[in-house]
C-alpha cells in the first residue's frame, strides 16, 4: 500500500513539474516571441523544427501560455539556441489519439512540456543575442556535430549518423526510417542500451589497453578501475548529449551500477540492477511506464540477464575452454541468442503499440549489429574526441561505411516476403497479462510456475484474439469516418484530407499497407448521396449525415445517427436514435462505434472525467 501511494503521489508531483497548458483553439495566425531551446534539422529541403521556450504568444494569457511550443520553419534559418526570436506562426494543440486506446500524442507532448505545435509563416526575426549557459551546452555541441556530419557524409547515411550521435533522427529519410523498422533494427536508431554499452566498452578498452601500454602504470595503477570510471564519465556525456531518454537514462543507470562493480570488484549482472534502473526511472519520470521505450527496453534487458544467469555455468565454461575460433563462433551465438530473447519479449510490445512483428529481425541483427559494434560505434566516439582538432573526417568516412551497410541490410530484409506481420489493434487487458505473465516467468523459479506464468500469457493473447474491433470510426474533426466491411477491409469516407487519421486507422485495423478504400466501393455496405450515407450491419441501422434534410429524413429510420454538422438546433426528429454531432466529436475526440447483440457501445478519446492534457 506504501508503494502505490507513493506512485500515485510521484505521478501527481510529476504531473505539476513536468506538464503544461495547453494551447487554446487556434484562431488564425499569432505573432510569437520565444527563446530557443533546440533546433532539429530535417530531412535536406524540409527546413527544421524549432523549440521555443520564456514565450510570448499575442491573444493568450502568460497562465495559459505553454512552456514549450515546436514550430517548423520551411527553410535552415541558421537559427541558434539561446537566441530570442519573432515570428509569424499558427500553432495548434498537439493532436489527440486517433482511436481510444491508440498512441496520445498530445499526452507524450503534455510530459515533454510542450503544449502547441504548428509552423512559421515566414522567417524568423532574432530580436536577442543567444545566451550562453548549461543547459545550451549540449544543444549547440549536437548542432556542430550535425554540421560535420553534413561536410562529411552523403546525404542518405547522414541522418542516421546525427541519430546515433547526437540522437536526432528528424533528418532521416522516410524510406529509411520505415525499411529500418521493418526489418527489426529500427532499436539501432533509438539511443539505448545497445549504444551506451558499446560507447562504454570502447572506452573502456581504449583506456586500459592505453594505460597498459605503460609498464608502470600497468604494475602500480589499478587501471581496470581507471578505465571503468572514465567510461562511465564518458556513457554520462553520451547520454546527455543525445537528450537524456529514458531508454538512455535506463541504461545509463544500469552502465553506472555495473562500471561501479567494476571498480569495487563484484559481479555487475543481476536483477537488481534492472530493480534499481526502474526505481530511478520512474521515481524521476513515474509518466515512462506507460512509454514503449521504457516497456520494451526493460523487458529486453530483464529477460537476457534472467537467460544468461540461467545458463552461465555453461557458457562460462565454454567460453574458458574455447580457442580464438570457438569464441568467435561463441559471439555469433550470443548475438543469435540475444537477438531472439530480445525480438520474441519486445514483439509483444511492438505488437500491442505498433500493431506489428518484425520476422526477420533475428537474421538482420546478425548481419548489423556486429559491424555496429565494432566498425559504427567505435569510429562515432573517435570521430567526436577528434571534432575539436579538425580530425573527424577518416572517423566519419568509416562511420559511414557502417553506416551503410547498416542501411543496406534494412532494406534487403525489409523488402523479403512477409517481413512484417500486422494485427488489429489490442485491448489494454491484453499489455497487462502479458506483462504480468512475462514478470512471472522471469521472476519464478521451478517449471511449474513459470508454467503459470506462460498461461497467464496465453490469457492475454487470448482477449486480444476475441476482443471486438470497432465497426465504425469518427475522427475528432467529425469530419472523417471510417468503416469496417465485411471482409475486414477499411472504407473511409474521403482521401482528401486527414492522412495521418487514415494512415493511423490503417495500422489499427491491421492493414497498414493496403490502399484506404471509399465508401463508393461496392463492397463497402455503405450507401450514399449527396446529404449523407447509409449503413445497416448485423440488424442496426446507421446514419451519416450532412445536411438537415437527411437528419429529418433518417430519424425515424436510424439507430443510430452521427453528423458532421450540429444537430441540436434542428427539429423535426423525436425518434429514440442514439445521435452523436459535430461538437461532441470536437469535444470528445475520435470516437470508435461496437455493434453488440442488444447494444450499439461507443468509446471517445476524451472521457466524461478530462485530464490535464484535454
């Protein structure tokens, strides 16, 4: 009871610290003045995205002023953190979930602190000299990096070097970003355990094998500590450089405890150092543990050290008895092992928030992650110890290299046949059993609970399997609708607009790479004109409609009615349909429509209780 009353009371500190307004109903264009916090350079010919900070936005009040807002500019103004700037810009509140249950964008945003996002009319006028200080350091050092980066590398491996350094991946290409995730490695471009470790370990090394090079130090100095100590120095400045992410942070901390046993010669692998690492975690940002990062990147690490703990007697004596050629075969094993436990745990994640599983990404990881390892990382902080001398450009040719055969695999194994498969999405329920269930497994000893535990998986693929999925959707716009036919397909009401909505509601269907279909299709069970549309599935009838006529007209035939226009002001309708309008989608957000046997059941975005960031 102590424990979960001090959750409840970290997320409600964490609420007040972390949170902001939200940006009110956009009303046209706004003169804003705003300091710079970070600039993020995109894609080439995509401008940049900027983040403003100590804001003054014309027609909102300094109490409903959000402490961040994110604009983008069309074109490098060779803007500069810490300088104060003045633009002509529209900004929005941060768009809500597309679908109850989906990924709230405005809830992530509303953590980070930023409650507004939009883009600048024109370029923006600096108005105040940048200022200097701590909290500018590491955004002007990510900055020149990525410049370097720039001068030295092609356009395509260049977004993915500034990714892997400096942790910035908006200058990635579409095509790469989407074959990187396709094929399993996309956890490459995401600033975790894997890179902090490989940061550490090459410093590590590199220290000792430099301090052993000297016969006195090597005779007098405990240089294995040494060089422990400045690699954990150094994974520290890695972490902060790249924007200190929880799952950097996770792995920051876990590096720390393991440098530390190092230093004080005990073992540095166990459960508690994941205990500690959440604890850390979610003591410092309690809002992560409903984040994907946190989710997969604990699950990950949590279920290799439980495996290699389990066999480590074994491999310990392998690896002791091997010769240079067994080790060798003895590390591929290992990333094939490592790969597997980590693709098979983190899928049931990817498959509850991305509706997706990576098949290949065990054969992909085998073919990256070891020229990652020992040709991407290592010439990364060459690369970064030499910028200051002028030094960098051998170090960041051979990144590059990497860099693309990096890509080269993702994209080969992202166009193999059946490469990804994808799922409708799931309940809730389903994320908790099966955490549950793998805690469980990891956690009991003896075959007989770790057999409770896979039923308990079992369970929660079992209510994904049954659970219903929405028959029809509405977008918080209450101007796009969606419906599922018959053969399961999407059919949307119009392609014009909202295709990030459409994209999104593609994915959760799972048919995230077909075609949105219309409602004109013939095999959409929906029928329309020019005043609204039609729909009768399994004995209810529905009614979209656009104009008063066709409210009147559908009254008395509808169960239940949904209209893009406000419909409390038209009379003529006493009919006992359910009716849902344009101001309760906008105030709602999307809503998702379940036919039962005796009962049309809705869920909205927006509860009748709001959160902070409604």
């Amino acid at each position: 009871m102590t424990l979960c009353a001090a959750g409840l009371g970290a997320a409600k500190v964490a609420t007040g610290l972390y949170g902001t307004p939200i940006m009110p109903k956009v009303s046209g264009p706004k003169n804003v003045s705003g300091v710079i916090e970070r600039v993020e350079f995109l894609e080439e010919g995509d401008g940049s995205r900027v983040l403003l900070r100590n804001l003054v936005i014309e027609g909102v009040a300094p109490e409903d002023t959000p402490k961040l807002v994110r604009l983008r500019f069309r074109k490098d103004e060779g803007l500069v953190p810490g300088a104060r700037i003045e633009t002509l810009a529209k900004i929005d509140a941060p768009s809500r979930a597309v679908l109850p249950g989906a990924y709230d964008f405005r809830r992530h945003l509303f953590f980070e602190g930023i409650g507004g996002v939009g883009f600048s009319y024109k370029s923006a006028a600096v108005v105040g000299d940048a200022v200097g200080g701590a909290d500018l350091l590491f955004e002007n050092t990510r900055n020149v990096i990525e410049r370097k980066i720039s001068e030295h590398a092609g356009r395509v491996s260049a977004g993915i070097m500034s990714a892997l350094i400096t942790g910035q991946r908006g200058a990635i290409a579409d095509e790469d970003d989407d074959a990187m995730r396709d094929s399993g490695l996309y956890h490459l471009l995401s600033i975790s355990g894997t890179h902090v470790t490989m940061v550490a370990g090459v410093i590590f090394f590199f220290i000792r094998f430099a301090l052993a090079c000297f016969p006195y130090a090597a005779l007098h100095w405990p240089i294995k500590k040494i060089a422990a100590a400045a690699s954990l120095f150094g994974a520290a400045f890695y972490v902060l450089l790249a924007g200190a992410e929880v799952p950097a942070m996770r792995a920051l901390l876990m590096t720390g405890l393991i440098m530390v046993a190092v230093m004080l010669d005990r073992s540095p692998f166990s459960l508690r150092l994941i205990a500690f690492a959440a604890l850390a975690v979610l003591i410092m940002s309690p809002q992560a543990l409903m984040g994907v990062s946190f989710q997969m990147s604990f699950a990950a690490v949590a279920a290799m050290i439980c495996f290699y703990e389990y066999i480590r007697p074994w491999w310990m004596g392998w690896h002791a008895r091997a010769g240079f050629v067994r080790r060798c075969v003895l590390y591929v094993i290992g990333i094939v092992i490592t790969s597997a436990i980590a693709g098979c745990v983190t899928g049931i994640f990817s498959l509850y928030h991305f509706q997706a599983f990576q098949i290949y990404g065990v054969l992909s990881n085998m073919m990256a992650v070891p020229i990652t390892g020992f040709v991407v990382m290592p010439a990364a902080v060459l690369a970064v110890v030499l910028m200051p001398f002028g030094l960098e450009a051998l170090p960041l040719k051979a990144m590059e290299e990497g860099t693309l055969w990096m890509l080269a695999v993702a994209h080969w194994a992202a166009r193999l046949d059946g490469a990804v498969i994808n799922v409708g999405q799931w309940p809730l329920a389903t994320l908790v059993f099966c955490s549950i269930g793998l805690t469980l497994f990891m956690l009991w000893r003896g075959w007989r609970g770790k057999g409770v535990a896979a039923f308990v998986v079992l369970c929660g693929f079992l209510i994904a399997a049954f659970s219903p999925s929405p028959e029809i959707m509405v977008s918080d716009t209450g101007k796009l609708f969606g419906v599922r036919g018959a053969d399961g397909a999407l059919y949307v009401s119009s392609r014009r607009g909202e295709r990030f909505t459409i994209e999104n509601w593609q994915r959760l269907s799972g048919h995230a790479d077909g075609v949105p279909l219309l409602f004109s299709n013939r095999d959409s069970g929906v029928r329309c004109d020019a005043d609204g549309c039609r729909i009768g599935r399994d004995g209810w009838k529905v009614s979209i409609v656009h104009t008063p006529k066709a409210y009147r007209e559908d009254c008395a035939w509808a169960d239940l009615i949904l209209s893009d226009i406000p419909l409390r002001k038209i009379r003529g309708c006493n009919s006992g349909a359910v009716r849902f309008d344009l101001f309760d989608f906008r105030r709602g957000g999307a809503h998702a429509f379940y036919f039962g046997k005796d009962r049309i059941s809705v869920r909205k975005v927006s509860g009748d209780t709001l959160r902070p960031w409604d």
